[in-house]
C-alpha cells in the first residue's frame, strides 16, 4: 500500500512540475524586417500547443517550464528552430524562393496566398519605384493582369490614366470606378494620382467576389487596396534618393507648311466646284503661292509652325525623398518626406510682368506611420499623412464667339493656319486678325494664369486589442480615420491684347481691337472651393486559431462612413460585414464573405442589402499521391468563388432618386407678372418623378482560377476566367414616348454580361551566385454585352439597336474602297443624300435595297477603351549591376478619325496624311478619298485601331559595394537611369495621335488633349 501511494505522489508531483508554465513573447519578421503574418509557432517539446502570429508578426506562446525551444514554420520559409530565452524573440526567416509567402490584402485584414481562395493580383512598392510617371496610377500600367488604364493626357497634375478593374460593366459613367482603400480605409478615388509611391509598401487588387463581397454595396467594380510602408524592428535608417529628368512629348504634331496646305486646299475647292479665290482671298493666287512657296515675305505671306512657337523641345520633372526607418519591439516608426515638380512645355516667353503662364506641377507629401505596443495585448498605430498641391496652368481666353476652346485644339484646328497671320509683325506687334483666334504666343506673354491650391490631411488612429485571455486567437480592432481637403485658387488674367494685320495690298497695321490702345490690366481673382471632409469609423472582432492542422480564421466588422461637403446634407454610409474561412493544413480552403451594408441615397426602407459570397481551393499539390506522381509541380492550387456585390457609384445628378424633384427656373417662359406694378415672379415647374423603388446596381461574379509554381518554383504561373453579371443598372426607359411630356426617373433595369480571362506567368532563376534574371508577363481580356437597356425596337434600322452590342460601340458605313470611275459610280447603289464623284467612299449596301442610306448604318470596330491589355517584364541582375524592362500594350479598340482628319474648315488643318489623297494618278496607293468629297459620315474607313505596344519603362542600376561606401558614412548607395514611355510601336504615327488618345464622341477630341509625354530620369539612392 505505502509502495502504491508512492507511485501516486511521485507522479502527481510530476505533473505538478510540468504543469508550470512561462510566457514567451516575440516577433517575426523577413529578412527586410517587414513582419510575416500567420506564422506558426510551435512548442518542440508539446506539438499540439501551436499559435501563429498576428498582422504585426507577434506572438505569445505559453510552453512547459522545462520547454527549451520553439518550432517556427512559414509557408515560403525556411523551417526554424528556436531556443527560448528569458527576452522577447526576434526571429528572422528566410525566403526558400517560391514565394509562397506572398502576404495580399483582402479586405480589412491580409492573408498568406496559399491560403487565399479569392481572385487577386499583387505588385510590391519597390516595382512601382522604378517608374519616374509622377502620378502613381501611371505607375501601374503594364503589372497586374486585371487592370485595365487609359491615359489620355499628359498635362502636369492631371495626367493621370483612368483605370479599370477587370474592364467596362456598367454604361452609367462614372460608375465604372474602382473602390480604393488605403490602409483599411476607403480613399477617394480623385486623388488617388497623389499618392507617392515612396510610401507605398504593396498594392493589391482585389477582382472577384470572395475578396469584395465585404464591402457590399461598394464592391462591384473591383477595389485596389494599397498598404503603405511601415517601421521595422532595427537601428534608424535615413534614405535619401532624388531623381532629375527629361519629358518630351510621345507625339508632335506635324501640319504642312503654308504652301502644301493651302495647294492642297485649293485643291479641295476647285474638287468643290467653288472659286478658291472667293474662299481663300489673296492666298492662292500663283503670286501669292510662289511667296509661301519661297518664304521671302514672312510678314504678308507668313507660313508659322505654331506648336514650334509654343513648344519646347523637353521640360524638366524632379523629385527629391527623404525617408527614415526603424524601430525597436516596443516601437516601430517610418517618416517620409517627399516633393515633386512637373514642369510644363510650353515656351518661356520673355514678359515684363512677373507671372508664369506654363504648366506646372508642385506637390509636397509627407507621411508618418507609428507602430506603438502600450502593453504586451495592446497595440496603437497612429498614421498621418498630408498633401500639398500647386497646378498652374496659362490663362488661355479666346475673342471668337462661343468662348475658349481648348489651347491644344487651337492649335490643330482651322482657326489658328500657318497663314493666318505672323507670331509678330515687322515692327514687332504682335500678329493677328479679326475674326480669329488670338495670337497663342502673345497669350502666354500677357493673358496670366490660372492656378489650384489643395490641401488633404489624413489622420488614421488604430487600436489592436489581443483578446487571448478570452480565448486563443481572439483580437479586437478600433479606427478612427479622419480626411480633410480644403481647395482654393488664383488667377492673374486678362483677356486681351493689342494684335496687328496687314490691309490687304499695304506696309499699314490696322489693330484688330481698335478700341484697345494700350495693355489692359491684369485682373486678380480668388475663390475658395467647398471643404470637404470623410470620417470613418470602424470596430473589428478578428479571430486566427491554429488548432494541430486545422485553422479557423474570421471577422466581424462595423463600418461607418460620413463625407461632408461644405454645408450640404452629409453622405452617410453604415454597415456590417462578415468573413468566416476554415482551412486544413493549408490545404482545403472554404471561405464565407458577405457584407449588410448601404448608403442614405436610397429611401430608409430600401437602404440596405445583403451581399453574400462564397469561395474554395484545394492546394491540390499537398497530396501525397500528387507529390509523389508528379514532382516538378512544387505547387497547385484550384480556386473558385461565387457571389453578389454592389454599386452605388452613380452620376451625382442621381443623389436622391428617390425624392421627386420640382425645378425653379429664372427664365422668361416659367415667369408671371403680378399686381399693378408688374411685379416679376419666376414659376415653378415639375422636374423628373421620384423613384420609391430605387436600389443599388448589382453584379454577380463568377471566378474560376488556379495557381502553380513548377520547376523548383522558379516557373509561376496563375490563370482566371471570369463571368461578372451587372444587373439592375440604374437606366432612364427609353419605351416611353417624349410626347407624354414626362421627365423620368433613373429606375433599375440593365443588364450588362462582361465575360472575359486573365494569364500570369513568371519565371526566375540564378545562373550563379552573382548573377540571376527573371521574367513576368501577363494579359487580360473583357468583352461585355448590353443585354437589356428598355431600349425601343429599331424598325427603320435594327442594326441601330444598342441592345446586344458592347458597351461604347461605333455605328458607321461599311467601306469597301473607293469610286473608281463615273461607270463605277452607276453601277453601284444609289447614294441618297450624297453627290459622289470618282475618289469618294464607297460603302457596302448592308440591307441589300439597292440604296445607300440610313438603313446601311451598323456597328462597326470595336469601343475606344481596349478590350485586351497585357505587360511584360524582364531584368538581370549582376554584381551590383541590375537592368529590367517593362513593355505594355492594348489591342482590340478603335479609335473614330472622321472629323479630326477634315480641313478647310474650323476642324483641321492639312496634314502630311493629306498628302496622300485620292486623285487620278495614285487612286491606286491613296490614303485618303478625295478632298471636297462627303466622305465625313463614320464609316470603317475613319476607324483606327489602337493597338500599340510601349517600352513603358526602362532602368539600369548600380548598387555601390557596402564597404566601400561605409567608409564615408553611408550604410549603401545606388545610382540609376530609368525611363517611361520611351518608344511606342503603333499604327498611328502618320495620323500624329498617340493611341490612348480619348475618342468618346468621334470628333476630335484626340488632338484636344495635353500631349503625352515620354521620361528619361536620372537617380541617386544613399542611406545612412
């Protein structure tokens, strides 16, 4: 008996010992020092007491008393064994070079990839450095499959690229925009080019529902999440880099010289059956001919290339960042400083007043982010961040009747003709003439300027409360986010100038403004823009459980969101959303998304709605039968998901649909005259009709992916296809007659399908120690379909019908060459309305009656916005050398040149694509139809494709041998060239119109616009 209670007090005093516990707290990290979320952390000794890491890379483990080490497992990573000490862990991992570690953010948390069942898309900060564009979006072109961009100017501070997720879903304008979210918090879309991406650490996009679902009524056109830099666990790191370069513009356009232009013009007249001599009076005489031909009268006869006038030849961008870096466990720290000059290219002309009236671009960024642990449980991040904005651009005023038109425009257009009129006269007045376009180059020496001050403040204030007490894995977030914007501008201006014209047949200047005899004032204006402000409030209960090979993760978040603009009625947006996803040993994969949420457009009865979403994967290559069947494939996963999101991002004449709206217009027809005084009362008349049943768009989206890595990992490459439904778009029926005199509400009715494939692929390798190489690629295709629109049938024309064609479709003629001669011209269809002669278009007769009319109009070409964007890069790196390029194109868009190419009017002026009309001799080689024709009605010939492939960027880098540099006080340092744009390969070179040029209307809109511009960039690097 005494034998037996022996036994028992020996083992309860053993498991008495045992059963003491100690704490071991530590972090994780790469080897950059950036955190490494969901990281195991295993007791070696007990194998089933495990915990991962939070999103900052802590953990805290209890473990026996007599534990001496921890396992620490990454997926990407190399296992780690660790012994236990008595002070916090710093623990840092290795990369095993597949990249499975990739960390992408999915909606109010992050997420490993391996792990991720949604459809998303991921480029680190560091790529988009190597980019000198000044606005961050251009930065992006070219990297991620998905995203769709089209840049339309070049113009310093609004150059930047429209961009799109996944294509065109919606024809409602502006509702094609993607939800941006910086840092867990949603950003305007607006001044998302004023982001620097010296303080960007990642940018994810998130494509498909799985990943947008939580955000519910916002999700459907896709969301960009960005991550902005933080503090690392080490000593203090000041990093300075400046950059100085060099734009050009991608295209300058070239028109002919006064003789060809007014030859070819003449041409056209005579071709019109009219005397040239009437139109073009004193101009196309031989005498006056022979004077342009010669140039030996600059002033009567003179023959101006204006864009050289008020061009110059490149103009200068600068950069210059400042950076610091470091922390320690209990505080974490990054603070940048940043600032950016664009300047414009346009002439400095020399003026006796002090005002600058070029383009130009000053920005001033500066950003800090704190990372503070306040106990062991508590953690605090404190962002702020501010923007400083100067966009000056030159008053451009216009005398002629209808106001201003575009400063590019003039310039391209018949108003503003090489003989208009010379720069400046004889004596040096400037020239002019009534009834035309001020002189551009006395513009810019006394009509001013124009000039935007913005100034945005963010201030984000987040609480990260670890919840362990209550159960393992159990977290609870608080933030507070808070946006400022305050705009106001200046202007220094005048309207006009003293300009001088020859009388016809004398040396006398006659002044075109005769009753201006002096330089009228400047005129000084400023005016303050309306206030804007965004609050943001959110609480998060987050929960990550490892439990043996099975992971339990979800949140629960509330989202509330106010933006207040100046004294107007706040916009207020609240909801909830939800994730819950179980995974075992990284290997199943399902996943819940959903959001309850929705926005005070909508009546209170119908505001809100449920936006579920559900998605799975199976990381098939972790079965055993896989690894061992098939080896090289290192690993593969097949991933699907299915669900609703939605769109309130509507044109914002649609705030409150559902409120009838009754119009007080100050006009004549809606007034009434009362009492014997006759006093003035203006009416009240009633405006569209309320809409009760008014909601949000909707899209179902459809997503079907898989990733591998093969050969050693060295091989990536990630496939999607998706099927996006956009439903209930808000859309005015058009079934109801105008004659029932009723103005009606938007109501939810269109259907779009947008159907479409994405292809990633990357490959990396080492050929030595000193020497490894990679390659990316990638390309995505959209097609979308209007299926329903209440769009009216078309008897007179079905072709006609929107309804079943893509969204931005073209309607024309179908061409099918020229008229060769009279007897060509009598076989052939009537054309009604059109006296054709030889030379003129012939169009195909698409209903078959024997005429050529209205009924022959169909769809033709394909929408401007490419439906096919790809991007590939490659790069080397050697010793400290390091070289890569990035190539980006488009396919599969049109771009309409029926209007841009006409001349002899105020659309164009003749060009060197002019040259090559249509006449007797080259009927055969021509270009062109005949000048004088009608040959103008859209038609396939006026089609352009805009396919074009761009040498988007370009760098070569040096990286300084640390020893060295350490021996003047620098930890390292690197010298660089890089370039954007550089040289692109398209079809339009003769046309001089860059291929992204915008085309929404057809007319001449892709001559309207800032020129594009190219960079060539030169950086310096240093740290200390």
């Amino acid at each position: 008996m005494k034998k037996l209670l022996s036994i028992i007090l020996f083992v309860l005093l053993t498991n008495l010992v045992y059963a003491q516990t100690k704490v071991v707290r530590g972090v994780v990290v790469d080897d950059n020092g950036s955190p490494l979320i969901s990281t195991t952390i295993t007791e070696q000794e007990n194998p089933k007491n495990i915990v991962i890491t939070d999103a900052n890379g802590n953990f805290n483990i209890k473990v026996g008393d007599r534990s001496t080490s921890l396992i620490v497992s990454s997926i990407g990573y190399v296992k780690k064994v660790i012994t236990i000490t008595n002070q916090a862990l710093k623990i840092v991992l290795k990369e095993d070079n597949s990249n499975l570690n990739e960390v992408v953010v999915v909606g109010f948390t992050s997420q490993k990839k391996i792990t991720n069942a949604g459809a998303t898309s991921t480029v680190s900060g560091k790529e988009l450095r190597q980019s000198p564009a000044a606005s961050f979006q251009n930065a992006l072109a070219g990297r991620l499959p998905g995203l769709f961009q089209q840049q339309t100017s070049g113009q310093p501070g609004a150059d930047a690229a429209n961009i799109y997720i996944r294509g065109i879903s919606t024809y409602t304008g502006a509702s094609n925009r993607p939800l941006v979210i910086v840092d867990d918090v949603e950003y305007p879309y607006e001044q998302l080019s004023q982001l620097s991406s010296n303080e960007i650490e990642s940018v994810s996009l998130l494509k498909d529902a799985s990943s947008t679902a939580i955000y519910g009524i916002k999700g459907a056109n896709g969301v960009i999440a960005i991550t902005t830099r933080r503090g690392t666990v080490s000593e203090p790191k000041i990093t300075f880099r400046s950059d100085f370069g060099m734009q050009m513009p991608t295209i300058r356009r070239k028109p002919l010289g006064a003789f060809d232009a007014l030859t070819l013009l003449k041409e056209q007249e005579v071709n019109e059956g009219r005397d040239p001599n009437l139109t073009y009076p004193g101009l196309v005489t031989e005498e006056a001919l022979n004077h342009f031909k010669l140039g030996d009268d600059p002033y009567r006869y003179p023959s101006v290339k204006w864009y050289d006038e008020v061009m110059r030849k490149s103009a200068l961008q600068q950069s210059n960042n400042v950076d610091i870096v470091g922390g320690n466990q209990n505080l974490k720290y990054f603070v940048a400083l940043g600032s950016v000059f664009q300047n414009g290219i346009l002439k400095e002309i020399e003026k006796e007043e002090n005002f600058n009236s070029n383009y130009y671009l000053k920005r001033y960024n500066i950003r800090s982010n704190i990372d503070l642990n306040v106990t062991k449980s508590l953690t605090l991040k404190l962002d702020l961040s501010a923007r400083f904005n100067e966009i000056n651009q030159p008053n451009l005023p216009d005398v002629l009747a209808g106001g201003a038109i575009s400063f590019w425009r003039r310039l391209s257009s018949g108003l503003l003709t090489p003989w208009n009129y010379p720069v400046k006269n004889e004596d040096g007045s400037y020239g002019g003439r009534k009834s035309a376009t001020l002189n551009p180059v006395g513009i810019l020496q006394y009509a001013g300027y124009n000039r935007d001050y913005s100034n945005n403040l963010n201030a984000n204030i987040k609480a990260n409360q670890n919840l362990d007490f209550v159960t393992k894995g159990l977290a609870a977030r608080v933030i507070l986010a808070y946006t400022n914007n305050v705009e106001f501008s200046r202007s220094l201006t005048r309207g006009r100038f003293p300009t001088f014209a020859y009388l016809t047949g004398s040396d006398v200047l006659d002044p075109v403004f005769p009753e201006l005899s002096r330089i009228e004032p400047l005129t000084l204006a400023t005016s303050y823009g309306v206030p804007f402000r965004k609050i943001n409030t959110q609480g998060i209960i987050d929960y990550n459980r490892q439990l043996g090979n099975h992971n339990l993760y979800g949140l629960v978040v509330y989202n509330q969101l106010t933006d207040i603009s100046g004294a107007t009625v706040p916009a207020n947006f609240r909801g909830y959303s939800l994730r819950a996803g179980y995974n075992y040993k990284s290997k199943y994969i399902i996943e819940l998304n959903g959001a309850y949420n929705g926005t005070d457009r909508f009546k209170a009865s119908k505001r809100n709605g449920l936006f579920p979403a559900v998605s799975a994967a199976w990381n098939i290559s972790e079965e055993p039968f896989f690894k061992k069947a098939i080896p090289f494939i290192n690993y593969w996963k097949i991933r699907g998901s299915l669900g609703t999101v939605g769109s309130d991002d509507f044109p914002s004449a649609y705030r409150y649909i559902y409120e009838e709206i009754y119009n007080a217009p100050a006009t004549a027809a809606n007034s009434y005259w009362f009492g014997d005084n006759n006093t003035l009362q203006y009416g009240i008349t009633p405006g569209a009709l309320a809409n009760s049943d008014v909601k949000w768009e909707q899209e179902r989206k459809l997503d079907i992916g898989t990733d591998i890595k093969l050969l050693n990992s060295k091989l990536g490459i990630t496939f999607d296809y998706f099927d996006h439904r956009r439903y209930d778009i808000l859309t005015v029926r058009e079934t109801v007659p105008n004659f029932s005199g009723i103005t009606l509400p938007p109501v939810n009715l269109g259907i779009v399908n947008n159907k479409g494939f994405e292809v990633d692929l990357s490959y990396q390798d080492n050929f030595s120690k000193n020497f490894s190489y990679f390659f990316r690629g990638n390309i995505s295709l959209y097609k979308n379909k209007i299926i329903e629109r209440d769009e009216p049938y078309n008897q007179g024309n079905p072709l006609l019908m929107r309804t079943g064609r893509p969204i931005g479709q073209i309607y024309g003629y179908t061409n099918i060459g020229y008229y060769n001669d009279a007897n060509d011209i009598a076989n052939s269809p009537v054309s009604v309305g059109r006296s054709v002669k030889p030379g003129d278009l012939k169009y195909a007769d698409i209903n078959n009656d024997g005429k050529i009319d209205q009924g022959d109009v169909g769809p033709i070409g394909n929408p401007n916005i490419p439906q096919i964007n790809y991007g590939f890069s490659l790069g080397a790196n050697y010793r400290g050398f390091d070289v890569s390029v990035l190539f980006q194109g488009a396919a599969k868009g049109s771009l309409s040149a029926s209007t841009m190419f006409q001349i002899g009017n105020v659309n164009g002026i003749p060009s060197e694509i002019h040259l090559k009309r249509w006449t007797p001799e080259t009927k055969d080689i021509a270009e062109l139809p005949r000048l004088g024709g009608p040959n103008f009605d859209m038609s396939t010939f006026w089609l352009r494709p805009t396919d074009y492939l761009r040498l988007k960027n370009i760098e070569l880098g040096y990286n300084f041998n640390n020893k060295l540099v350490s021996k003047i006080g620098l930890k390292n340092a690197r010298i660089y060239t890089n370039a954007a744009n550089l040289v692109t390969w398209f079809k339009l070179k003769i046309y001089d119109i860059d291929p992204e040029s915008i085309n929404s209307t057809g007319t001449v809109e892709a001559y309207s616009s800032y020129p594009q511009q190219k960079i060539v960039n030169f950086g310096l690097q240093v740290t200390f």
